[in-house]
C-alpha cells in the first residue's frame, strides 16, 4: 500500500465519533476495557466479551 493510502485509511479512522473517543481516552495509558466502553458511552457486555450490536461503533 502506498504511503497515501495508509493516510487515507489513518484518516477514515477519524470519521466515527467513537474511534475518536477510544483513542483520546487511551492517551492517558492502558486502561480496562470496560473503563474504555464506559468513557466512550458504548455498553460493553463482560460475559460476551463483545459490545451490543446497538453500540455506536463500525470495528
């Protein structure tokens, strides 16, 4: 891949509110995933280990 379509896909990451929120809270170092979900707003479910498929994210 060229070095500008490595921007164009570091770039898209921008594009949802949650990534954005998800990368500015991990700024501040590791963190659990379930403190990651509750500062982002996305519910996360222990038992599944997954976020509901209503959660506000694409990955």
């Amino acid at each position: 891949m060229s070095q500008t379509h490595h921007r164009v896909d570091l770039f898209a990451l921008y594009t949802d509110p949650t990534r954005v929120r998800v990368v500015w809270a991990l700024t501040a170092g590791e963190r659990q995933v379930n403190e990651i979900a509750e500062t982002v707003g996305a519910p996360y479910r222990p038992s599944r280990g997954t976020w509901p498929s209503s959660a506000p994210h694409t990955w």
